[in-house]
C-alpha cells in the first residue's frame, strides 16, 4: 500500500485548470522528485497536499486515511510537514526560539495539561527541549542559536527553515525549492542532513526544486507535471532519456549526469 496516494486530483479556477486527473504514489522511506516549467501546477498540488487548497476532484489519502477538507495544521499533526521556497520562519525571534515553535506540533499535551504543569506535560516538555538540541546539533546551528532569525546569512536562514521542519519529526516531508538561495557547499551539507535524517528516521521525501542536480542525486524517481497533467514518471536515468521531458523542460543537453 502507498503511504500517500494522490487520485485522479484536478483544480480549477475560474474556469481555468491548473491540475487535472493528476495521480502518483509514493511509498513509505522513498524520495520522490516533482518537476515541471513554472506554472505547471506543482505548487497547486503541494497546496492541495497541505490543506492549503480543497481539490475541485480526487482524493489524497496519507497513511490510509482520505486527508481532503482537512486544514493545514490537523495535516500537520497527522505527519506531513512543509519546507516552503519562500520564507517560513519568525525572523524577529532567534533560532532557538524559531525551532522551539517549529516542534510544537509534536507535543500531544492538552491546554490543562500544561496549565496544571502534569506529568505528561512535563515529560512531553523534555523530550521537546531533547529534539530541538538534537537539531540545532545536527544543523549546526549551536554556535548561533541566541542569534536574530533575520540576521543570518540567507543560506543559514534555509538550514534554519529546514530544522523547524525537522523538529517536528514529520513522517513526510514536503521539500519545496530547498536550494534556494544556497551556494553549492551549503547545498550539499544541507542534503546530507536531509539524507541522514531520512535514514535514520524512516522519513518519506518528496522534493521540489529547479535543480537537477539536487533532483537526479536525491531521488530514487521523479514525476514531470506540465500543464497541469502529468506527462512522465520514470528513475532519474529513464526521466534522462525521456524525449517528451527533454522537449518541455530539461532541453537538449541541459543536463549532464
């Protein structure tokens, strides 16, 4: 069984579609690359994905459960969490305080549990402030923690981002344009982070980006959308020779592996 499947998804605007009959899988552990021109519908489906926007048809089913109608944070708190292109963290608060929010999702302890300072709570509070310390280390982002959000470098700022995602301890991670922004030595530290959490958390991936580069290396296959509908799902190598991608996006010789 697919631990997200996405059925027959189609949205519309005005008349316009942006998505139609649009369907993959991706199975539990796996790394999957999305692709596609600009304004092919990608950042459409990972709306529709989060509960950011209701599908117009299909369904999506997470874990085998049909997630459709459900809002952006019960999605959350079911496993999917979200790195967004474009920014996503507080930048008036410091690091520390920016991952210490990002991982309050996982806290299962009720308002009166906190009000009254339960066991539970207490407990729930430890391992929290244990996650974030592990992230900052994994990160490191230990030497700035007490630093302003907004006064780091933006390559930082991206590691930044990512860490209040992976406080969270998401199932499925969403990764969208991750390399924005990031030279390429902070581009391959970052996925070697990515990589080693993934490994050793189990942690189901599926990564937007431009760059082929960050694509071909990290996923193990990659779905090409264009106008909505998708026209390719193939390994890096078959997407490679694929002549219809070749035509639409990657252009003759504009990749080299």
């Amino acid at each position: 069984m697919a631990y997200l499947e996405i059925k027959g998804l189609t949205k519309y605007f005005s008349g316009l579609v942006a998505v139609r009959d649009f369907s993959f899988e991706v199975h539990k552990g796996e790394a999957v690359g999305l692709i596609g021109p600009n304004g092919s519908g990608k950042t459409t489906v990972l709306n529709m994905i989060g509960g950011y926007l209701r599908p117009n048809r299909g369904n999506i089913v997470f874990d085998g459960k049909d997630i459709v109608g459900l809002p952006p944070h019960l999605i959350s708190a079911r496993g999917i969490g979200r790195m967004f292109q474009i920014g996503g963290i507080f930048p008036e608060l410091s690091v520390l305080e920016n991952i210490s929010i990002g991982g309050h999702l996982r806290l299962k302890t009720s308002f009166w549990g906190l009000h009254f300072s339960t066991l539970n709570a207490k407990r729930g509070g430890v391992e929290h402030e244990r996650l974030v310390r592990e992230v900052l280390g994994l990160l490191g982002l230990g030497d700035v923690m007490e630093k302003r959000a907004g006064d780091l470098p933006k390559g930082l700022q991206r590691f930044l981002s990512l860490g209040m995602l992976l406080s969270r301890n998401p199932a499925l991670c969403i990764l969208d344009e991750p390399a924005t922004g990031m030279n390429a030595e902070e581009m391959a530290t970052f996925f070697n982070i990515v990589n080693k959490f993934k490994e050793e958390n189990g942690t189901t991936l599926v990564i937007v980006d431009h760059d082929m580069k960050v694509i071909m290396e990290n996923c193990s296959r990659i779905i090409v959308i264009h106008y909505g509908e998708k026209i390719a799902e193939d390994s890096p190598d078959g997407i490679i020779k694929n002549p219809d991608v070749n035509r639409v996006y990657l252009g003759e010789g504009d990749y080299i592996a």
